[in-house]
C-alpha cells in the first residue's frame, strides 16, 4: 500500500495550478488534482453565451453551480469597496483564464524593484532574470503571439524591451482597420500604438487552429485559437496528472512541524473525504487560496494572509469618431499604448497603459435607446447626438429610423481602457464572512477595497490624452474617463511573497514560510501589481514553482 494517495496534491485546476502540475507530472510523480467545479465543455459555454441575455456577466455562461459558487454569485461576497465590480472568478475545471482576454505581457525588470527604484510599493525576492526562462516556457507552452522588435517600456529606446531569450513563438497579427485609423490621426501627437503580445494564435499552433475573427473572444473561443486553462489541464492529464472534481477543499491538517498531513474536501453532497501527499500546491485563485489559510489559521505569523489586495483600477472612455471604423471584426483586442508606463514620476503616481478594444459596440451604442439615461422617458422616445458637429437634437426613433442610428453609432464607436499601477495596502483584503453561508455550510468571502491618492492622480494625465484623441478624430465623447472607476479581474497581493517571514506569505520558491510543504501558486503571490495584465508572470511562477517542487519530491 502506498504511503500517500499521491506525491503531491494540487488544489484548483486552473492555467496556473494545472502549469505546476504539469512540471511535476512531467517529471514523473503523481499529482493529483482537486477542482470545487464541474468540467464544462468549451461548446456548452459558447451556446449558453450567445442564448443568455446578460452578454456582460463573463460567468453567466459557466452555469450557477450552488455548492461551489463563485464571486458574482448573488450573495457570496459581502463587499465594501470603492470601484465598480467585484473581480469576477470561475469555479469550474480549468478556472478563471477560461473566461481572460488573452493578453500575455511581462513585467518590466523596473517593475520589478518599485520600492528600491521609486520608493513605492514592494520589490520582488528576485529579479527580471531570474524569472526571464520561465517567461519563455510560459510563452512557448500556451502559444503567445507578439512583436519581437518591441520596447514595451513605452520609453521608444529603438532596441527591445523586456529582454529576451526567444523570440515569441508567434507572430502578431493584422492590426484591425479601427486601429489602423486611429494611430495615423494620432500619430502627429506624438502617440504610438503597439501590438499587445497575446494568446490568439495567428497561425496553428500545438493543435490549435489560426483565430478567424468571431470575436467572442471573452468569455469563450468557440473553435479554441485563444488560449485558457481547459488547454493546461489537458497537458496535465496528458503528462499522468489525475482529476477530481466537485471536491471543494476546506480544511488543511497539519502536524506539531507546520508541515500539511492532509488535504481535507467535501462533495457537492456534503460527503467528506481526507487525502494525504508528501507536498500540497494550493492553486485556488487569489481569493479562495487566502479564504481557505484563513479558515483553517494557517500560513499567517504575518498576518499578511488575504491582505494587500490589488485589482488594477481603471478608467474607460469611450467616442464617436467622424469616420466609420467599424470595431467588432477580428481580435477582441490588439492594441496598447505604452507610453505611461515608465515614466519618471512613477513615484507619484500610477504608471498606465492604454488598451483599444476591438469587442462588438452594440450592447453600449444600443443601451441609451432603452433606458431613461439618455431619452428621459425611456423605450423609443430619445435625444441623441446628430451627425452633425455635436448638435443635439430630440426626435422619436422607432424601426428603420433606429436601426439605421444604431447602425451609425456602432460603425463609429471605439473604446479604450487604462489599467493603473494599485500598491499593496494591508488595509485592502479578502477573508471569510462567517455571517454567510454556502449551502455547504462554508463561509462566504467579505472583500475590502479602497482606491489610492497614488491611483487618482494619474487622472489628470488620462483626460489629456482622452482630449487629444478626442481632437484627433474628430470625435464627441461617449463616456468620460473619471466618471466611474472600474477595475479588472486581476487579484493581487492577497499571499504577497517576499524574504522576510515578519511581513511576506510565502518566499521566492512560493513556499509558505510557514510551512516547508505548502506551496500558493496564485497571482496573489505578487509584491507589485504593475500595470499590466498578470496572467503571464502567474503562469511563469507556476511552472517555476512546479519545477521546485518536482524537485523535492
């Protein structure tokens, strides 16, 4: 009989989890994988996404699982917070990158060392180079496309940047007309438009096929040219990793050491069952990773589990150009403008870039039609903006008369976000409700979240540029950056990682300082939030971490 049901048992089966146990697989242990959700087959989502009629909610599609529910589940998070949405979480095989916008960036060596460089926010246990090859892996395993020539600093230096060992394994795509026409009129003001480095393959890749342009990227790839985890778990299973779903994991035993003696799971019927590895990955996202340490007093000497919360505030605008650009053909998303991102005054306030959305306009162009927001009467009777130089004008739209507006609209909208460096503040946390309950009996999650002065002064600077672009396309603004506040679906700093046990979760392996088997392989990990995307660096920490572990077993 064996000693342990498996050499290493991974909670959560999304891109990162699945990376880790794909390095420890692979080198020929037995992993076995716990996942709370069902496995949803990639078809079932793209159908209930295109019959729902709540084309925003990215979780809608994955089903309402009432044993395992996830963070917009009506009533799961108690949240006090300052931006407008809860980031959005999956609990299903495969995770939460099932449903991501597929932008692969890295990290910047500054952005590594924000505290020594700028005197703000954490510097890494380690730095760029250190993590530079599992960037590669990373890349080269999920398929990212990108533009090798690139300085991604925004600081145009002429030579690439971050460094690199390989090229991308991809090239990038087209560049859709949308875009194409708004880096020519705003090229004479001193803006550049780069290529997002991202997962849509431009051409077949490991199985893949070359993306054709459906443009539902979020939540669901309907032929599978965007990467998500559903592909990582697959390549787990494929290197010997086991899986079990509805295993919803919420109790961690542990001996007089610290060292976990077993993982401990119910099923969606209540039944309990106990297992035992020699190491324990826990990969269950940068909310419930913190929630379960929490629930069970483990890994927090710090009393840094589940603190330090960092979401990426954000600011959306969005116009009407005098031109038809007809957004919505293509790629989700392709281009950014780095030039915030680096920037002397980083000390100040936030560094930023500027992501175009490529997605379909014609839920936000149709949405004043049908409300009081813009018509103040609601349904057909609705002033809008003529064609004309910004007049407005009042007039009853109904049939042909409010397609063709629509249509007119939708051909001329285009949209960008800018995602802002937030800093890890102990005050900002995730953490059990125990006022709240699931029909498991387990607690719910209470989420606590304030935006930063750091944050707000880079506003200024963001309605400049909105002006300018304005001015440029001859355009009349739809929405304001500043009139509300969003943030993404990136969860930060909730296991923050560093040297010092007195004030870190885990160190540079992603090993709890308190407890030499325990690993968090989570993007809650990280010390700084940057500005970009965090998908990428998570899944280069996880195969790091998977590699450390692969090596102890």
């Amino acid at each position: 009989m064996a000693e342990h049901d498996a050499d290493v048992i991974v909670v959560g089966s999304g891109s990162l989890g699945s990376l880790a146990a794909l390095q420890i697989a692979r080198a020929g242990h037995d992993v076995l994988i716990l996942e709370a959700g069902p496995v949803v087959p990639d078809w079932k989502i793209t159908e209930n996404w295109r019959t729902s009629p709540r084309k925003g909610n990215l979780n809608d599609p994955f089903g309402d699982i009432p044993y395992a529910p996830n963070s917009w589940s009506p009533g799961y998070v108690d949240d006090d917070i300052d931006v407008s949405m809860i980031p959005g979480t999956l609990t299903v095989a495969g995770g939460t990158s099932r449903h991501w916008t597929g932008v692969a960036w890295r990290l910047l060596p500054e952005e590594m060392r924000m505290r020594s460089l700028f005197g703000v926010s954490r510097d890494w246990p380690f730095d760029y180079d250190e993590l530079e090859p599992w960037y590669t892996e990373a890349e080269y395993q999920v398929g990212v496309i990108g533009a090798d020539e690139t300085d991604y600093s925004g600081q145009d230096r002429g030579v690439p940047y971050p460094p690199r060992s390989r090229p991308y394994p991809l090239p990038p795509e087209a560049k859709p007309y949308a875009l194409q026409r708004f880096q020519m009129r705003t090229s004479e003001r001193g803006y550049r438009l780069l290529h997002a480095p991202n997962v849509r393959l431009s051409r077949p890749y490991d199985g893949r096929p070359a993306c054709v342009g459906n443009n539902i990227c979020n939540p669901n790839c309907p032929i599978g040219a965007k990467h998500s985890g559903l592909h990582d778990l697959r390549a787990a299973q494929d290197a010997g990793a086991r899986l079990v779903t509805g295993a919803l994991v919420d109790r961690l035993e542990v001996d007089g050491r610290g060292r976990v003696t077993a993982v401990s799971y119910l099923d969606p019927g209540g039944e309990r069952t106990a297992l035992t590895a020699k190491i324990v990955v826990l990969a269950a996202h940068g909310f419930e990773t913190p929630k379960l340490l929490l629930m069970n007093d483990l890994a927090n000497s710090s009393g840094m589990v589940g603190r330090n919360l960092m979401i990426h505030p954000t600011l959306t605008f969005g116009f009407y150009a005098d031109e038809d650009l007809w957004v919505g053909r293509g790629q989700y998303l392709h281009g950014a403008n780095m030039q915030r991102r680096l920037q002397p005054d980083r000390s100040e306030m936030s560094g930023g870039f500027y992501q175009f959305m490529n997605h379909n306009p014609a839920l936000t162009v149709a949405a004043p039609f049908f409300d009081t927001g813009e018509g103040g009467s609601g349904g057909s009777d609705v002033a809008y903006t003529s064609r004309g130089n910004g007049g407005r004008s009042r007039r009853r739209l109904v049939g042909p008369a409010l397609d063709a507006e629509m249509r007119h609209r939708a051909a001329r909208y285009l949209s960008s976000q800018t995602l802002l460096e937030d800093l890890p503040d102990p005050a900002n946390f995730v953490a059990p409700d125990p006022d709240t309950r699931t029909p498991l009996g387990l607690p719910g999650l209470k989420m606590r979240y304030r935006l930063q002065d750091y944050c707000r002064d880079a506003l200024p600077r963001t309605l400049d540029d909105f002006a300018n672009w304005v001015q440029a396309m001859g355009a009349t603004p739809q929405e304001r950056p500043g009139d509300t506040w969003s943030n993404q679906h990136h969860i930060m700093g909730t296991t923050i990682m560093g040297d010092d046990p007195s004030d870190s979760v885990v160190d540079a392996d992603l090993r709890c300082h308190d407890h030499e088997n325990l690993f968090l392989v989570t993007t809650g990990v990280f010390p700084s939030s940057s500005c970009v995307n965090p998908t990428l660096t998570g899944m280069a920490l996880a195969m790091r971490a998977g590699a450390h572990v692969a090596a102890e077993v």
